[in-house]
C-alpha cells in the first residue's frame, strides 16, 4: 500500500530506488484537499466581479425600473445620478446580505469544529461546499427571474446556504485537515502553498470570467453562473472519492443517519470549544490564541472593502466590469507573486519571526490605501494595488502560529472559530463600509480607505505587543508536557 495519507513530506521517507512512477505516486499522495479549494475558488473567483455586477444590474432594472440602455452602460458619466440611486441600493443589499450570509455560519461553528475533531473533517467540509453549490444554483434561478428585485437572492440564495456553514466550514474543515496531516516543522509551509495553490485562481479565474462574459457569452449572468456550478460539482465529486472520513486515530466514524444530526448538535460541542479558547495555557499562551483570532478578524474586516470599492470604481473612475476586472487581475497575480516569494525569503533567507512578517503584511496594506485614497489617475490607483499585494501574506503566517499554540486534539474546534474571524466578520465590517460609503458618497467617497487604515493600525499594535512580551519563540509553541496544567504549578500558569 503506498505512503498514508498522515505522514508529511520527506523526500528522506521514499526509497531512492524507486522508479519515476512510484516517486510521482509517493508524492502525488501528499495532495489532499488543494485541488477542493482550487475548484471551490475558480468558480467563485469567475464570478466574483460579475456577482457584483449582477447585484448592480438587478438593482437597476428590477428595484429601479430603469431600462437597458441605461442599465447596461451605468458607469458612464452621463447617468452619474442615475448610478449613484443605485449604488444606494446595491450598498444597502450588500450589508443586509453580509448579515445573513455569515449569522447563521457562526452558529454552526461553536458545533462544527469540535465535532469534527471527533469525527473527521470531511463530512462538514463537503456540508459547505454543497452550500456554496445551492448558492449558485439560485444565482441561476434569479437572473432567469426578470421581475424578482435584487433582496430576493437575500431570501432566496444566501440564507439556506448561511445554514450549511458555507466558506466557515469549508476552510475551517481544509484547513484542520492538512494540519492533521502535516508536522509542526513543515506546517508553516504547507499552509502557505494552500494558500498560494487557491489563490492562484484569482488572476486567472478573473481574467478568464471577464472574458468569457464579455466575448464568449454575450454578457450572460446564467451562462457564467452555470460554469460556477460545474466547477463546484467538481470539487464535491473529488472531496467525495479522495479525502479520507478520518485524519486521526482519535476520531470515530459517524453514528447512524438517524442520529447525525443529534451528534452534531451536541451541546458538549459548545463547550468544548470554549474550554479550548479559555483554558489556562502556560506561558500566556491563552491570551496570544485568543490575540491572533482577533488578529485574523481584525485584519480580515477589510476583506469588505471588496464591494466597496467595485462601486467606488464605478462611480469616480467610472470603470467598466472590464477594467475592474483587469485591476483585480494584476492585483491578484502579484498577491500570488508575494505569496510564493516573500514569506519563504523572510522566513527561511532572513530568519525573521512569525510576528515580523505580518507586521510586513500590514503595513503593505496601509500604504496601498494611502495610494488608493490620493488617486486621481488609474496609475496612481494601480500603484497602490502593488502595495496592497503584500497585504495577504498575513494570513498563511497567522494561520500557521495558531496552530502551532494548540493541541492536536484542539484543531478543529480551534479552526473553526479561527474561521469565523476570517469569514464570518463582515457581519460588522460590511455594515460598517456600506453605511460610511452611503453617508460620504456625495462628499469624500474614499473615506472608507481610512477604515481600512485603522483596522491595520489595529494588527500592528496587536502583533508589536506579542513580539515584546513572547521572550522566546518556545512561548508561541504547544507542548504536551508543558501545558498540562496538572503537571506545573499554578503560579506559572496565566490566570
């Protein structure tokens, strides 16, 4: 039988005399849930501005009642006006469905995480994905749907799908998996080439949506949503066939289908993850875990930003979905760029710490934003977009301490609220961004760049203090023996 799937990779493990096929099998086995969010992003990352473009034009045809001459060229100068009702609208949607997107998601996970410690991954994993599936699906069922305004994809589309636990599960459940199977020693690495691997899809999975919908569908929302839903088919289909039931031989295999659902909302689920997050941890271990959460929450919150600013773009710059399509291409492709590059150069090459490096990230980020908010020019803007490439290398390098503080047996439980605070915070921050951009359109519509800059001021002050009070890297890192409260004295023990 070759190599399991819970010994990490080490060219030492694979005899040298092996011939090229079974070298390429050996590692070959080492690919476990890459390929899922490989799929599970070029389907989303397809759609991702012409999601946005569809929530704009539901709302000008349907909430508006305009017609499609307008509708179809509504970033243009003349209907200024025109867009900028609209923008409202779609400004006002966007929070609303931020709330009903991630409620329901964050319920789940308080069950989710420890009931996958218990019994594996991949059932909640493959929960997700098919919530992600139903999303899609009614995307399809709403633009065949000329009367239905823009709020009934809240009602019809995002609600049901909040209640699988949606992108909550399915990176909190990729994610404890590949930790399950990877060592402390290479665990900083392997979640960095996940994260490089599914954000690959961003330039490419951009840039061919922008082009399929404006030469090869004739600008189709269905057609391009329908190849959203064959790519998610693919990753169920391959999660279902590849990934094992279990990672750990503490987990058990799942009850009878009569009791699955009384299994996973076992209430002791909830406080196990609690007793997880506040439990006394050596070396006040227990408050950097709880620090980073908040760390990845904080600096996530401008992942809202996103929405924002495609209607900044279209009302200032006035870009098309083309050219909006085109930055977020170039930007994308140097955030890979960055990915690949820096965190193996200020990790390997300079020997810089965990808390370094994001420091880094955060500060690429604020300095793209003050190019974004001093842009009068599309080179300005791009500029910034440079800058704030950097930005995502915080989050492999966050991912990676947490991990590194916790207990095997503490993966999913852990994960999965680490997850909330990675997906599940635009529950506040979208509402925030729409409401600043809907009070300030007409004065300063860029004044939600400045909440941007906070919230990664936010990151620095948080990481600086664990960097001066974390004297060793050994307190960032758990130890069976060291943090069995039983076995050290309550006095050395955070209280």
């Amino acid at each position: 039988m070759w190599c399991m799937v819970t010994l990490d990779f080490g060219i030492s493990k694979m005899p040298q005399e092996w011939n090229f096929r079974r070298k390429v099998l050996y590692y070959l086995n080492f690919i476990t849930v890459e390929p899922t969010l490989y799929l599970y992003f070029m389907a989303f990352m397809i759609t991702t501005v012409l999601e946005n473009a569809f929530f704009v034009d539901k709302a000008c045809r349907v909430n508006h009642n305009l017609n499609s001459s307008v509708c179809d060229d509504i970033s243009n100068e003349a209907y200024s006006k025109l867009n900028k009702e609209v923008q409202i609208t779609v400004s006002n949607f966007n929070f609303k469905n931020d709330i009903a997107g991630h409620g329901g998601q964050i319920i789940l996970a308080m069950f989710m995480g420890a009931w996958s410690d218990k019994r594996g991954r991949k059932m909640p994993l493959l929960i997700g994905l098919l919530g992600k599936l139903y999303y899609s699906s009614m995307i399809i069922v709403n633009s065949l749907q000329p009367t239905w305004p823009v709020e009934y994809i809240l009602y019809t589309a995002t609600l049901p799908m909040a209640f699988t636990g949606a992108d909550v599960a399915i990176f909190a459940a990729a994610l404890s998996y590949l930790v399950d199977v990877s060592s402390s020693e290479n665990r900083t690495l392997r979640v960095t080439l996940l994260e490089v691997v599914y954000l690959s899809t961003m330039p490419t999975g951009i840039a061919l949506g922008s082009y399929l919908f404006g030469n090869v569908v004739n600008k189709s929302f269905t057609i391009m949503f329908s190849i959203n839903v064959s790519l998610m088919i693919l990753a169920v289909l391959y999660t279902c066939l590849r990934l094992e039931w279990r990672t750990t031989d503490k987990q058990t295999p799942l009850p009878k289908l009569r009791y699955v659902l009384c299994d996973f909302f076992d209430y002791k689920h909830v406080v196990f993850t609690f007793k997880t997050l506040f439990k006394k941890r050596l070396e006040n271990r227990r408050r950097y875990l709880l620090l980073l959460i908040g760390v990845m929450g904080i600096y996530t919150f401008q992942r809202e930003e996103k929405n924002t600013c495609y209607l900044y773009l279209q009302n200032v710059f006035h870009w098309t979905v083309g050219e909006i399509s085109h930055f977020r291409t170039f930007q994308s492709a140097l955030q890979n760029v960055g990915l690949i590059t820096t965190i193996p150069i200020m990790s390997k090459f300079f020997g810089w710490k965990d808390t370094v490096i994001v420091m880094v990230g955060a500060f690429a980020n604020i300095f793209g934003r003050i190019f974004f908010i001093q842009a009068t020019t599309s080179f300005v803007f791009y500029t910034g977009g440079v800058f704030a490439a950097v930005g995502p290398i915080i989050q492999p390098v966050l991912r990676s301490m947490v991990s590194k503080i916790i207990a095997v047996s503490e993966k999913g439980a852990t994960f999965s609220v680490l997850s909330v605070a990675d997906n599940a915070f635009p529950i506040i921050s979208g509402v925030m961004y729409s409401k600043l951009y809907n009070s300030t359109l007409n004065t300063m519509p860029n004044a939600f760049f400045y909440l941007t800059v906070v919230t990664q001021l936010c990151v620095i002050v948080a990481v600086i203090y664990i960097q001066c009070t974390a004297t060793s890297e050994d307190n960032l890192i758990h130890s069976d023996k060291r943090d069995d409260y039983t076995d050290v004295d309550a006095e050395n023990v955070e209280t």
